[in-house]
C-alpha cells in the first residue's frame, strides 16, 4: 500500500487545492450591488457582445425611513387623477333607437290595439308588447303621428305625447314607461360570475352595479386590478384605493358601449424562492395588497437550518429598464415590523440567500464524485 498512498495523497491534495480556489467565491454572502451581464448588440445582421460594461443595481435597505416615505406617497396621491375623472352623477335614462316604450292614455281603451306585440313573446331576445323606437329614434302613436324620443327622457316623452294628443282629447292623461330596455349596454367580462353584455336602464349604471349585476366577484378576483376600457382608452381602477380614498366605487358612471375587465389574483403573483421552506408563487389579498410578512408565511417562513437571515431581498421590475431592490435584515428584532409594512408589488421576487455553511456543503457534494472517482482509480491501477 506503500505505493498507493503518493497518488491518493496528490488527488485528495489536488481537490484541496480546488477548494480553496472555488470556496471563496461561493461563500460570498450577497453585497449592496446587483451586476447584470454585458447586453448583446445587433451587428450587421449577427449578434455580437458589447464591450464589457456592467450597470449597477443599488439595493436599498427596508427600514423605518423608507417606509415612511412609501406612506406618504401613497397618501399624496390615493386615487390616480384619470380615475377621478370617471366619478360623475347618474342622470335619467335616454330612449334610444330598439327600446320599447308602454303608452297608455287613460279613459281610451281602443288606443292599446295599436301595440306592436299584442301577446307576450316566450323568447328572451323578442321585444316585449309596446311601441318599438326606429332606427331614426321615431314612434309612431295613435293622433300623434311619428314622435322623435331618442335622446329624451321618459318625462319629456310623456309631455310630447300629451301635447300631440291635446289636439283630439280634452285633458288627455298619459302614462310612458320602457318596457323594455335594449338600446344600451355595457360589456364585462374577467373574474365576475356572470360574464357577458348587461343592458342599461332605469336604474344608473354605476361601476359596482354593472359589477354586482354580472353576478358579483368570483372567489379569485382582484378587487385592485379592475379595468374600464372607454373609447379605446383604458382607465385602471382600485376598489381598495378608492375606499382608502374616501370615495364609492359607485361614484364612477358607467356610458354605453364601456367594457370593464375584472383582473385575476393569478395573474399578480410574488415569487417567493430561496431558503424557504414552501418556495411558491403567492397571491394577493382579495384587495391586491400583500405584504412581505404575508409572503413569507404563506411560503412556511425562512428555513432555519440553511437560510441566511440577514439576506433577505425583495426584486422589483425585474424584467424592465428599471429594476429595483430592497434588503432586510430579517435577525433584526423590528424586522418583522418592517416587513409587515411593506407592501409587495405584482411580479415582485422575494429571495432568501442561503448560508456559507451550506455553500459548502453543496460545493463539497460536487466534488466528492470526484474524490470518489479518483480513489477508486488509484486502488484499480495498483
């Protein structure tokens, strides 16, 4: 065995050697600077390397300071001001061309064979008996001839109808009504119960009616990421901030033809990864908030045999031009203070370094294959 152990000693002292080179550089607990790689440029129909460059990534630190500055931003502004010019007040409904209209004139029975519809259809999409507005926005009555409603109220309608009538009755009574609504609607679709066209009437169309008409929010809604699309622009809305704000989502009127979207909580993860016990992509709260306790709970909290508590980072917009990141000390004793107030953002990525320890341990499993390997040469060779 005299002759074995020179070659053992040079494998095992080679592998020590190794170590001690690539230690170091995985031991490296994560600093205060991010560094991203060189971009790649097109040249000349290839792509090729930059010069080497770096762009570095400040971390900051989550503390008592800076959430009171992210507060107080929030404060400022709580509600955006494009949402605020959709609050508005509901105004009487506006006959529109295929409404039906009810027209009664008391005391003259022989005016109701002039009803379009006699009988009551079985069919949901039929018009209900009545008179049909045109598509000129016309109705055609009884000693009143062809009358123009679109765009007037059911008043002035009535006070239309009484003046044509006058002409042949004395002190004629008359009663307008829709009977069926048909001219307007709006459009929702998203997380909601019953997603689908809703027609306009009677009563105004406000943002939570439209909502709780479509059958209310499903389980998995995002009450913070609802969006009002009108005339091609889109109008982001919060119900949470408008709460906080002071303010109803029942301020906001709805117009014909708006198209409201009702986000989903899977759509808004945080991934939580690292030294947790449960890595996993959490949702927000029903409201879209979630803090970084929250996160960290529900991902079983840090795990205490190989997480590095001081390393705890929070990486926002990663994917875009501005990537940002925050630092806790998660073995301070406010810490959990800190990340209770913190409040998590869509996408963000929350990792937990893990320790030297097991740094270590997890480049030392690479190269025992390699010891291993090279012990059982040197025993076959001899």
């Amino acid at each position: 065995m005299s002759d074995i152990d020179p070659r053992i000693g040079s494998i095992v002292s080679l592998v020590v050697l190794s170590f001690a080179f690539t230690l170091p550089a995985c031991s490296i607990v994560p600093g205060q600077r991010m560094i991203t790689p060189p971009t790649i440029a097109q040249a000349g129909g290839e792509y090729s390397a930059e010069p080497s460059r770096t762009v570095q990534v400040p971390v900051t630190d989550i503390n008592l300071n800076l959430i009171r500055t992210m507060n107080e931003q929030a404060a400022r502004h709580p509600i955006p001001d494009q949402t605020k010019a959709l609050f508005g007040t509901p105004t009487p409904y506006r006959v529109g061309p295929g409404d039906v209209l009810q027209i009664v004139v008391w005391d003259h029975p022989e005016l109701a064979a002039a009803l379009g519809q006699p009988t009551q259809s079985t069919r949901t999409d039929d018009a209900a008996p009545g008179f049909v507005v045109d598509e000129a926005g016309n109705v055609q009555f009884p000693y009143a001839g062809t009358v123009h409603v679109a765009g007037d109220s059911v008043g002035q309608i009535q006070r239309k109808i009484v003046s044509r009538v006058s002409k042949v009755f004395k002190n004629p009574e008359v009663t307008v009504r829709v009977a069926s609504f048909r001219a307007k609607e709006i459009y929702i679709d998203g997380d909601v119960g019953k997603p689908g066209s809703v027609q306009i009437n009677d009563i105004p169309m406000t943002l939570t009616e439209a909502i709780g008409r479509a059958g209310g929010f499903t389980a998995g809604a995002d009450q913070s990421r609802v969006t009002l699309v009108r005339e091609g622009k889109r109008y982001p809305i919060s119900f949470a901030d408008l709460v906080r704000g002071g303010h109803s989502p029942g301020e906001i009127v709805l117009r014909p033809g708006d198209m409201v979207h009702v986000g989903s909580r899977d759509e808004n993860g945080v991934y939580v990864m690292g030294e947790v016990n449960k890595p996993a992509t959490i949702m927000p709260m029903r409201d879209g908030r979630l803090t970084l306790a929250e996160a960290l709970s529900q991902a079983g909290s840090l795990n205490p045999g190989t997480s590095n508590a001081k390393q705890l980072f929070v990486i926002r917009d990663s994917t875009g031009s501005h990537p940002q990141v925050y630092h806790l000390d998660a073995t301070s004793p406010v810490s959990m203070v800190l990340a209770n107030q913190f409040e998590l953002q869509p996408k963000d990525v929350v990792y937990v370094d893990n320790g030297a320890l097991v740094k270590f341990n997890r480049v030392l499993s690479l190269f025992l294959p390699a010891i291993n390997a090279g012990l059982t040469a040197a025993i076959v060779t001899k």
